[in-house]
C-alpha cells in the first residue's frame, strides 16, 4: 500500500448509471483502486432506481468505465479487480424500504460514504431515510452542485442535510477545488516569500480569472435554461478561484482554517448595484457561428430549445474587494460557453516599476505577470523582461516566460491525477480541505442574487455574440475602460 493511510469504508454512489457517475466517478475510482489507494476491504455500492438485471447494470457500468478511460489505463487484471468490488442495488431514493436492504448491505464495521450524484431536491430524502435505517451516525454524505438556485433555495437543502448530518460530516463538491493547480496556489503563495510579500494592492494592478468553454450546451438545455452562466459557472467555480487568490494567509492548513478565509474574502466583496450593472457587469447569449472551422447554431437553435429565453451563456464582470490588501485592485472574471478554446486560466498582473529608465516606445511592454493555467495543460508561468542578445541591440528589452508545466515535470513518474480522484480520496481520508462549508455557499449566493435581481428589476437582455469568439465587444469594453486588456486574446 502507498504512504497515504485510507481506511476501509463502504462507498455508495447514489445515482450510479447517471451521466456524471459513469463518465467521472467510476473511473476516477478505479483510478484510485489502480494505484493501490483504495483499502482492501473498501466496497462500493452501485446504487440507482433502475430495476433490472444486477449483471446487465454492472455489465453497463464495466463498457462505460472502458469508454470513458483512457486506452492506456484499461489494464484488465484492475479492471476486473475493480468490478469485483461492485454490488448494484435497486434502491427508489424517495422509499424508506430499499434503505432497509442498502443498511443490511453496508459493512456494519466500516464507515459509509454517500456520493449524491443525484438532483439536489432528493438530498433531504436520501438523509431522512439514511437516519430512520440506522445508518447516519457513522456515514459521510457528499453533496454534488448545483445546491440550490438562489440563497433561499440553497438554505432549504442544506437545512434538510443539516438534520441529519452536522457540517463536520457533509462534503460539497466543487470539482475546480480538486485540481493540481489550484490545490498549488496554497504552495504557491504560501511558501514562496517572493510572491507572498508582493500579493496586495502595492504591487499587483489586477488580476484576470478566465474559465471558457468550447462546447455549447451538449443536451443540458433543460438544466442550463434554468440556471445560466452566472448560476452555473460565477456562483461556485470562478468565485472559489478568486476566494484562493485573494484570502489572507490561514493560521494553518486545517479546512477550517482555509474555509474561514475564504468566507472573509465573500463577505468584502462589493455589491455590484445600480449604475454598475451597466459598467461592470456583461451578460452575453451565443448566435451561430463556427468552432473548429464548422457552423455550429445559436443557443436559441439549440436541440429543445425555447427560442424567446433571455438566459445567459456568457458573462463578464469587474469584482472589487473592500480590505487593505486589495484596495484599488480590480478582479475580472469571465466565463462563457462557444468559446474559441478551452481554457481556464488565472492572470496575477504587477505594477510597473515607479521609476521608468528604458526607451519610452517599450513601455508598453513592461509588466510581469503569472499565469496559472488550470486547462487545458496545467501549469504555471512567471513573464519578465530581459535584454534581447546581441552587440547591435543596445538595451532593446523582450518579454520572455519561466515556464513550469506539470505534464512535462510528471511524464516520467506518473500521471496527474483526475480532480475527482483527489476529492473521493479525501473523503475516504476524512480531510475537508478542499470542500466548500455552508456559509461559503451562503455568501456566495447572496452576492450572486444581487445581480440577478438587478437584471430583472432592470430588465437586463444578454448581448449576442457569435460562437467562436470571446463574448460580446462590451466585454472587451468592460476592461479597456480601466486601460487594460484581456489577457492573450487572439
């Protein structure tokens, strides 16, 4: 067995022949169980309301896990080992009487983790039900998004959760908080004093947090229509981002720690009101265009769609934070779907230098900037000024990159591990570092609900932007306006 010390549980996936079970869960682990990090003695349980042939399900589970690895990770020996692990069991989540067979199932020595992969209005069920069994003393329950559509909305699931299950036992999944870059921003400013001493407001001008999307809604109209980019993307993924960059040094590594930083970081942020809608935040909805050279259609051309929705694919917002440490320092974030590449990324910009002493037409290319590349390859890169090379070039500066990627470092160990495969881990290990507490998810919705609720009160349209490029022009406006410019936009 590996270094890392896992003890032995029982692993119910509720919801296991979803799409996101098959597609992510399985194989994130079996990636696990490959590489000898799931305890012998671990036991997963297929659970889902399909009935049926137990060994048509598994059989269903097994082509999928084939599809969806990689062809270099099927090795059949694990493939085998793994599915030996599986027992299906029919279960209607919303019944008190399947959970009777799921609690004489469960190793009565051995703790359960319940994996909702389920929609979020069953949870409250699912944890009644895990109680009148017997079985909530010893299980930990781990909670997929979206966990509600608004604050209120929010509330109400986690306050079902909550009679049940106290907050020390309940992981909220957010899958960004799972991957090797972002788990090394803590590294990376933390034990490095050359950043950490410069991350404020006296040195940094502003930063850039993009998370763009290629693929258009790919079936999930009935989900997306009702949520929207802002709801699905701002709301959790780009606000925890900007939370690990901005929050201020934890007391320790603790999750409480960490968490409670974070929570700071929510609560300083500016409400985004009145005239600001208009200046700070745009809202965009794509029309046809092309992506990899082929048409693809407008959201309103879509598959089921409705075509009068006004509901956004695409948004662009300037966020302040109200602390001394970022004073004065802008953070832009934007996500949107039918961009022209996949890419998530976070932009840390520096001042210049006060006291400029170089040739007055380079100036605009001074400025040191680190970037953190979270997709598509993940890694990390710092741009600074140096001479060109050469008798005949005097001081004529360039801009060059100190580059780390982490394919490259780890293509002769190992491969970089899944975000899923790193949070199921921590679960199994009991560790809440890289789960989201419930008022993160409170603080987070009520600065989203006040934007919402300012397009409606304003009757706010998105702005159209054809499919392969970065958004509206007025996303390109909402930060020229500041005398700045996205980031490597092509």
């Amino acid at each position: 067995m590996p270094a890392i010390n896992v003890e032995p549980c029982t692993f119910g996936l509720f919801g296991a022949l979803g799409d996101l079970a098959l597609r992510k869960l399985f194989p994130a682990l079996y990636q696990l169980d490959r590489a000898g990090l799931l305890h012998p003695d671990t036991r997963l349980l297929a659970l889902a309301r399909e009935a049926g042939s137990d060994d048509a399900h598994l059989a269903s589970i097994e082509s999928h896990l084939r599809r969806y690895l990689p062809a270099t990770d099927v090795d059949e020996t694990a493939v085998q080992g793994f599915m030996a692990r599986i027992t299906y069991l029919h279960l209607d989540f919303l019944e008190r009487e399947g959970y009777r067979r799921l609690a004489d199932t469960v190793t009565p020595e051995q703790p359960l983790i319940a994996y909702f992969a389920t929609a979020a209005a069953v949870y409250g069920a699912i944890c009644e039900h895990l109680d009148g069994v017997g079985l909530a003393e010893r299980t930990r329950v781990v909670l997929e998004k979206p966990i509600g559509h608004d604050l209120e909305s929010s509330r109400r699931v986690n306050d079902a959760v909550a009679r049940y299950f106290p907050e020390n036992r309940v992981y909220r999944i957010d899958h960004y908080l799972g991957k090797e870059t972002v788990q090394n921003l803590i590294a990376l400013r933390f034990a490095n004093s050359l950043f950490e001493t410069q991350w404020n407001q006296n040195s940094i001008s502003h930063v850039e947090i993009t998370v763009a999307e290629k693929v258009g809604i790919e079936g999930r109209w009935g989900y997306f229509d009702k949520a929207g980019q802002l709801r699905d993307m701002i709301q959790n993924h780009l606000l925890q981002l900007l939370c690990l960059i901005a929050m201020d040094p934890p007391g320790d590594l603790s999750a409480d720690s960490i968490r409670d930083e974070k929570v700071k970081v929510l609560k300083a942020l500016a409400p985004i009101t009145g005239e600001g809608l208009g200046s700070r935040v745009v809202r965009g909805q794509y029309i046809a265009g092309h992506s990899d050279g082929q048409p693809v259609p407008g959201y309103l051309d879509e598959d089921n769609a409705n075509s009068q929705s006004d509901t956004e694919t695409f948004v662009a917002l300037r966020a302040d934070i109200r602390n001394w440490r970022w004073s004065g320092v802008p953070f832009y974030l934007r996500t949107g779907k039918r961009m022209p590449q996949k890419l998530s990324q976070i932009v840390i910009h520096f001042k210049e230098p006060t006291h400029y002493i170089f040739a007055p037409e380079q100036r605009l290319q001074i400025g040191n900037k680190l970037v953190i590349r979270l997709q598509p390859d993940e890694g990390i890169s710092l741009r600074v000024m140096t001479k060109e090379q050469g008798l005949d070039k005097g001081m004529h500066l360039r801009s060059d990159l100190l580059q780390l990627h982490f394919s490259d470092t780890w293509r002769r160990s190992a491969r970089i591990p899944d975000a899923y495969e790193r949070l199921l881990l921590e679960v199994m290990r009991g560790n809440q570092n890289l789960f989201v507490r419930k008022d993160e998810i409170e603080h987070a919705w009520t600065w989203c609900d006040q934007l919402i609720a300012g397009w409606q009160q304003a009757g706010d349209t998105p702005r159209p932007y054809a499919a392969g490029s970065w958004g509206p022009m007025s996303a390109v406006a909402l930060i020229t306006r500041d005398g700045r410019s996205w980031y490597g936009d092509i």
